[in-house]
C-alpha cells in the first residue's frame, strides 16, 4: 500500500472525537515559559557590531519554528493531543538538547504517536500557532529590506505550511519534515529524504539554500542544539540563539548573539547602516 503525504483536507476529519491536552503537559509548557522569563536580561551574550552588521546585511534569515518562530513545541503539542504527551515531551527535551540522535529520537517519537491524517487535520483546526510576539513585524522588516526569509525546522510540514502562507513565506522557504499516510489514513512513517529529519540536517538544508540561491551571508536564528549546529559547521554565517520561550545554556554559549526577545533583532535593523546593509 503506497505511503501518501498528507493533505490537510480530510472529508471525514470531523467525525472523530478530539483528544485534550494532558495537565502534565501544560505544566511542562508553562514551566518552559517561566523558565525564559526567569533568565536575567543581562545574560545575554552582547551583541558586537560584526553581529549587528551581519544581520544587517544577511541575504536571508532562516528561522527555526517551534519555541522561536512560534512559541509551541508542536511535536509535544500533537502528542498532547492524542494522549501521549509525557512520554513525547521526554523525547523531545532530549532531541533539542543534543543528547540523542535526532531521526531516532523523531522515529520513536511518530512511533509513541502513531497519528492519523484524520488526527492531524482536526489537530490543525483546534490548536492554531501561537506566533511568537514580534515575529510578522519582524518578517515584513526583513523582507522590505529585501532579504529573504526561510523556516528550517524538524517539525512537521502539515503543520507548518499554513504558518507559512498566512505570513507570505513561500512553500519553497520551508524547510521540514513530512509524516507519511497509507491510502486509509493511517500512519505509515515519515519521509527519510527531508534534509531535517536527522543529525546535522538543519546545516545541510542551510548549505543547500545558500547554493541554490547564491547566497553568501545567511542568519540562523534558533533555540535548540540543532539550531546551533548551522553556525558550528559553517554552513550559517551567524546563529541568534533565542530564549524568549525555553533557555538552554549550551545554546547560549554557542550563540553568536543571545537575545530574550524578537524586538531585539527589530531594534537591531531598524537602528541605522553600516555603510554596507542591504537597504
């Protein structure tokens, strides 16, 4: 039986009966928020002015998507949904800390949720993105200014791609992985070709943006291992490490710049040139 990408059209998503958030689950989501807020502003690494004049010039900016370009974890998220929650959430704190594999940990991860297109759809119409505050006037910034912007994350593509199109990113920019569904809906895998489903996938898709469209000067900005990992194997010329969501102190040390909050980066554009910006 031949494996489908999901739609997000499903003519009988609506039949089945929603799974709730578990309070365990809330409770690790607010616990990662107040753990952010909780951190000194001063913690922060400064920002230097081959920084600012990096991002001030970047061609294009590659945001990861859960915990930065929006404040869920959507892999948690869905695994709330469908009542395995805990379990997930283990999995996912030890994925983003860089302590197990990343396409192991994400093919036991599917494996625990087994979701469904059907579960996947309804899951799409009752949990919309919490888009992190600042990040649409942070997009329109960036690309009035003509530089372009990406998502590169290990979360799921169905999810993503409304994200997407309701802030005007291409399909093309994005970045993900795919959950794969027999011809009944059933789950069935995940497309092993995604450059993000494994270990130093996010490097990888960065290098493949900058070869496919010339680019020299690309931002990762990001607050997990994975993230990092773009600026540690070159392919990234800067890494923000964010921490407005969840701080994580190997992310920090390794950032080129550590912000608690998007306008950080706003302020940083709109504060004037360096003689070389792009706009």
């Amino acid at each position: 039986m031949r494996s489908q990408l999901l739609s997000r059209s499903s003519a009988h998503a609506a039949t089945a009966a929603p799974r709730c958030l578990t309070r365990a689950t809330r409770a690790l989501r607010l616990t990662r928020v107040m753990s952010a807020a909780a951190q000194p502003v001063s913690s922060t690494v400064e920002l230097k002015p081959e920084v600012a004049h990096k991002l001030r010039t970047a061609e294009a900016v590659c945001f990861d998507v859960d915990s930065t370009f929006c404040e869920d974890e959507s892999i948690d998220e869905l695994a709330a949904f469908l009542g395995v929650g805990e379990q997930v959430a283990a999995l996912t704190a030890k994925a983003m800390g860089g302590t197990v594999e990343f396409k192991e940990a994400l093919r036991t991860r599917l494996g625990v949720m087994k979701p469904t297109r059907a579960d996947v759809d309804r899951f799409l119409r009752e949990h919309p993105h919490r888009v992190t505050k600042g990040i649409p006037e942070l997009v329109s910034l960036l690309r009035s200014r003509g530089q372009e912007v990406f998502l590169v994350s290990g979360g799921f593509r169905q999810i993503i791609h409304p994200l997407a199109e309701s802030l005007g990113i291409p399909l093309s920019h994005v970045f993900a992985n795919s959950i794969l569904f027999d011809s009944e809906g059933h789950y069935a895998g995940f497309d092993e070709s995604e450059f993000t489903c494994r270990s130093g996938g996010k490097p990888a898709a960065v290098r493949h943006i900058k070869d496919k469209y010339g680019y020299s000067n690309v931002v990762m900005v990001g607050d997990g291992a994975t993230d990092a990992e773009a600026r540690v194997e070159g392919a990234a010329s800067l890494f923000i490490g964010y921490g407005g969501v969840v701080v994580r102190k190997n992310v920090a040390e390794k950032a080129d710049w550590f912000i608690m909050d998007i306008q950080q980066m706003i302020d940083v554009l709109k504060s004037g040139c360096c003689g070389n910006c792009r706009k």
